[in-house]
C-alpha cells in the first residue's frame, strides 16, 4: 500500500475553516494520481474500469494506449490536507471526458482556486479547464505533469494555452508527494499574492 496513503489522520475538533481546491484538467493527465500523492486520508474516489463500451467515447489519443489506463473517474476524486489547528484544504479531483464536464460548474462553486493539470502531449486537451475557470473568475495555475512527452519550453506552452503572464506554471509529477505539495504551495501563494494585490488597489468612485 503507498505509504502516502496509508496513513491516516484525524481531523482535530477545532478545524473550522475548511479550504476548497479543485483538480481540473483533460483525460487521463494525472488528477487522480496528485490527490491520491498528496492527500493525508486514503482519497474517496469514484473509479470505474474502463471497457470496450466506451471506446470512441472516452478520448485516449496521445496515451500509451488504452490498455494502459483500467479506470476513470466518472464523479470526483476527494482528499484533504491539515495546514494547522483551525485550517483544513479539501482537494477535489474532477472527471477529464467531456461527457462529465457538466459536473465541473458544481465543483467549482466555493472554490479558493484551481489546479490545472497538463499533459504537453495533448495541450488542447486544457482549454476547456481553463476557459470554465476564467468564466467563473476562479484563480488558478497550472501544472504540467511529467509524462516524458515534447520538451516544449514554458513560453511555448503558455503560448499555446493563452495563459496571462501572471498565472504560475509549474512543473511536477504527480506520482510524488512532495512534488503534489510543492504544486499546492504554489496556488497558495497565488492566491495570496491577488488577495494582496487586491487589498491595495485603489477603490475607484468611493462614495
């Protein structure tokens, strides 16, 4: 069993600030694998083996086949993560095939911001994250995930995702914890960098 998840932990009485992240990004490109890294419960999750039926449905161009993946997440994926005594983050994994997109809007509703996960070998695969995210105003960075694909530079990526220069993009693998915490580290500070940002912009037309 891995170790990451192994252990397990129990929330303390006095945590009463729950912080809600959610895991966005296309088919098979690692949500389930960080969650499971990161988190400090065994992750509740709701993976179905993939069968022939979905063949043509389920997108797998680009991956090692799809004798390579046995399952998919058809709702979300959970974990959490303890910060202190009064602070928990709640990690939500969301489904990456397009006919479960439709549960995205749901998840994000609470959201303190968003991991996306990248795969450079199907880049196109994140617009739809993305694009849901700044329709609904949600900070987030992104993240590309090690699948040893095109060693695309960062601005090449960004460039291909459309990404302002002030969204964060980070490298990580999935498979490590401490590489699934670094990338959480991450969005923590930035979101901490807009909220900053925000307190000192000047309010225009106070009255």
């Amino acid at each position: 069993m891995d170790s990451a998840t192994s252990e397990r932990r129990e929330l303390t009485a006095t945590a009463d600030n729950g912080l809600k992240i959610v895991v966005v990004g296309g088919f098979g490109v690692g949500k389930t694998t960080l969650v499971r890294s990161v988190s400090e419960i065994r992750p509740l999750n709701t993976e179905e083996t993939m069968t022939q039926a979905g063949k043509g449905i389920d997108e797998t161009g680009g991956l090692a086949g799809l004798g390579a993946k046995t399952s998919t997440t058809v709702a979300f994926d959970f974990g959490r993560i303890t910060l202190d005594a009064r602070n928990v983050l709640y990690l939500f994994g969301a489904p990456g095939q397009e006919r479960f997109w439709f549960l995205w809007d749901r998840l994000f509703a609470g959201t303190l911001g968003a991991v996306v996960l990248v795969d450079t070998r199907r880049l196109s695969d994140s617009w739809y994250a993305i694009d849901r995210l700044e329709h609904h105003g949600t900070p987030f960075i992104v993240a590309r995930n090690d699948f040893g694909g095109p060693a695309y530079t960062p601005e090449q990526v960004r460039e291909a995702l459309d990404l302002d220069p002030g969204v964060p993009l980070v490298d990580c693998d999935a498979r490590s914890r401490q590489s699934s915490k670094d990338v959480l580290i991450t969005l923590v500070e930035h979101l901490k960098t807009l909220y900053v940002a925000q307190l000192n912009a000047p309010q225009e037309y106070a009255q």
